[in-house]
C-alpha cells in the first residue's frame, strides 16, 4: 500500500496505474486515508525544506562579519540572492506540477483510430504508444514525421470537391491532436516555457483543445 501511495505521489506510476489507484482511492477507505496521511506529510516536508533554506539563507547573512548588509549594493545582492532561490523553486514545484499534469492528460486520452488512408494515423499511434511507455524522444520524432506528412497531404487535390473537404477536414484534426501530444511531451519533461508556449499555440488555433489548454494555463502556469 505505502509503495502504491509513493509511486503516485511521485508520479512514478503508468497511466493505467493511475486510473486503477484513483478507482481504488474511491471505493477502499483505509487506502485514502492512508493517502491522504502521507500526503499531508509529503507537502509539510516541502514546506519545510522551503523554510529551512530561508532561514539558513538569513542566518549566513547575520554571520558574514565582511559585509554590512545595509549598504545598498549587498542588500541588493541579497535580495537577487534570496529572488533566484524562490524563483528557482517555485519552477521546480511548476515543472514537477507540468509532469503529473501530463500523466494525467495522458490517462485521459483515447487510443487514434484510423481515419484515412494515409500514414499520419499509424505515426500517431506511434506517437500515443511511445508517450506510454516513456519514450518521449521516438515521441517527438513522429511528431515531426506527422508534419511532414500532414504538410504532404494536405497539398493533394481531389477531383469530387466534396472528397477533398474531407480529407482535409481530417488532416486538420489530425494536425490539432499532433499539437496536443507535442504539449504533453513538453509538460512530461518538465518544459515551462516550451509547454507555455505551445499550450498558448493551441488556445490561438481556437480547435479541439484549445478550451483545456487555456484551462492549464490558468491554472498550472501561476507562479
């Protein structure tokens, strides 16, 4: 059980586990209350840790016999110090945040079915395949295959104009789901301003995912 909880709260889990561990959280009552116990304790670490580095970084300061901290350059200095230090925690905690968020999208996300008769539906599997078993590098490969062939396709021309709406029309949620799988490769490897960027990419494309990425932007971008 202790293993179960750990591996979830460090998302060290596989999708399928996830899904299985938040199904046995609501039906198994010694597991939530397990969970949320270690949990508790979990975040009362971090903010501690967080805590303790401050007050070390202010009991160094009190020390140093070499420097009079009231002098503007040093308080300057101090207070850069003090900033990077928080602002490099608080990107750890949003990074860390990023790769369960993306485990979690994952989770959510149905295999692609073959919609047509060209190659961009089986690199997209390839593309869904690699991202469960970890393989984000193959990943992010396909992905850049899935734009070329969509950039391929979408330069044919059919003679019934009606066959060529539609195969267009797939090719463009093609492209949308490609965009999507691109974010949460970003956000499983921990890329803020990448992830950002492309999260804001697909709010601007106005598609399939542009309501949910807007949605993590509000929410998992707020330093």
């Amino acid at each position: 059980m202790e293993e179960r909880i750990d591996n979830y709260i460090t998302g060290k889990m596989t999708p399928e586990e996830i899904l299985q561990f938040r199904k046995d959280l609501n039906t198994d009552m010694q597991l939530r209350e397990e969970y949320e116990r270690v949990k508790e304790i979990s975040d009362a670490i971090q903010r501690r840790a967080l805590k303790d580095k401050l007050v070390q970084v202010e009991k160094t300061k009190k020390r140093s016999p070499r420097f009079n901290w009231r002098t503007p350059i040093y308080s300057m200095a101090a207070a850069a110090s003090l900033a990077l230090f928080v602002n490099n925690g608080a990107c750890y905690y949003v990074s860390n945040r990023l790769m369960n968020t993306a485990t979690d999208l994952y989770a959510e996300l149905e295999a692609p079915v073959s919609r047509s008769a060209n190659e961009v539906d089986e690199l997209l599997e390839n593309v869904y395949e690699n991202i469960g078993h970890g393989d984000l590098s193959s990943a992010s490969k396909d992905l850049d295959a899935v734009s070329v062939a969509i950039e391929d396709q979408m330069k044919k021309e059919y003679d019934n104009a009606e066959l060529n709406e539609y195969y267009h029309s797939i090719l463009m949620v093609q492209e949308q789901e490609a965009e999507w799988y691109r974010a949460i490769i970003l956000m499983k490897r921990g890329k803020i301003s990448k992830s950002k960027a492309a999260l804001k990419s697909i709010v601007s494309g106005k598609g399939l995912y542009a309501e949910q990425a807007q949605a993590l932007l509000d929410s998992k971008f707020n330093l």
